[in-house]
C-alpha cells in the first residue's frame, strides 16, 4: 500500500484506542456513581451545603459538577437554581458530545487516506505506461493498482467500524445524558425544598419571639 498504509495503520490504532477508552469511560457507574450521590444528597437533605459543594467539585463529573453550580446559588429563588444547573449542564452534555466526535473524525480521514492512496497508486500506473507505452511491465503495472485497491480497501476497513461505533457511543451518551438531566432536576428541586424548609423554620423561630 506504500507510505499512505503508515498513515492509516497509524489511524487504526487511533480508533481502537478510542474504541476501548469510550468503552470504559461512558457506563452509568462511571458517570452516575450511585453512592457519591446518596452522599451528596444526605448533605443537603441536611442543610449542609458547603461541605456538599467541597464533596462535588472534589468528586468533579457531569452530575456534581451541574450540582455543584445549583448549591452555589444558595439563598435565590429556584428558577435561579435551575437555570444556573442548566448552563452547566448544557456545557458538560456538549463536552461529552465532543469526547466521542474523534471517533467520527478517524471514520471520516480514513477513506480520505484511503483515496489519496488509490490516487497515488493510478499516477504510478499511468507513469509506468507513459515511461515505455511499448514494453508494459505486468508486474509494475500489477503492483501500482494493486496500491491503489490495498490503501482504499485498509481505508473503509478503518471507517466502516469507527462510524459504526461511532453511532453506537452517539446513542449511549444521549441516554446517559437524559438520566443525567433527570437527576440534575431531582436534586434542583431538592436543593430549593431544603432552602423553603430553612427559610420557613427561620420565620417561625422569628414568629416565637
């Protein structure tokens, strides 16, 4: 396939290594840690926000990131709260969008590779026609086409998988997404209970007096 095989070999392993890292990276346990949560959620069910706010952003992640930002608005009103986790929210949904674009980039310079492989491998057989049109050497000519078919065959062999996979981790993080999203709006409307509960507590006690 010549030097365009380099390349593309080079892709290959590229892809793969995308392949595995989005196969360990984008599960639920990973992404929703169920006990991190439960953590997260007794804090502010307990009026404790700050020490919840260290435990996200120690913690880092789509949910206690989109959490962190929502206790943080501490003392303002609940669309303020929700609005704030949904920026957050929206910005790490895109980042998680752009993590698995790689793979869709690699299915997409693999047959560009490919091509330019089979175009290089058509000049050779034409220059080895145009040097002596009389004497044709089979195996010359033989060995451009074959670089030629070799280098666009290895590009769709690379492409092919990659937007497969690509599809495949596309529809696994829009789900991971929406019950990220639906968690994110559990613990806003929790976080907003919690400051109602404290703030009526705080006129009752005022009340007395």
């Amino acid at each position: 396939g010549g030097l365009v095989m380099i390349a593309i070999a080079v892709l290959s392993i590229v892809t793969l290594g995308l392949i595995i890292n989005y196969f360990f990276t984008l599960q639920v346990s990973r992404l929703i840690p169920k006990e991190l949560l439960r953590k997260i959620y007794a804090l502010i069910n307990d009026n404790n926000f700050q020490d919840a706010i260290t435990l996200c952003e120690s913690a880092g992640g789509f949910i206690p990131t989109v959490v962190a930002e929502g206790l943080k608005r501490k003392g303002k009103e609940q669309e303020a709260i929700v609005q704030a986790m949904e920026v957050t929210g929206r910005r790490e949904a895109d980042y998680l969008r752009q993590k698995i674009r790689y793979l869709l980039d690699a299915g997409t310079l693999a047959p560009l590779l490919g091509l330019l492989g089979t175009v290089l491998g058509m000049i050779q057989a034409f220059n080895v026609v145009a040097l002596d049109p009389a004497v044709v050497k089979p195996i010359l000519l033989a060995q451009a086409v074959s670089k030629a078919l070799v280098t666009t065959a290895a590009g769709l062999i690379i492409a092919i998988p990659a937007m497969a996979f690509y599809f495949y981790f596309r529809g696994r993080v829009q789900w991971l997404i929406g019950m990220m999203e639906d968690i994110s709006e559990e613990f806003a409307e929790r976080i907003a209970e919690v400051q109602d509960r404290t703030r009526n507590r705080s006129w009752s006690a005022e009340d007395r007096r």
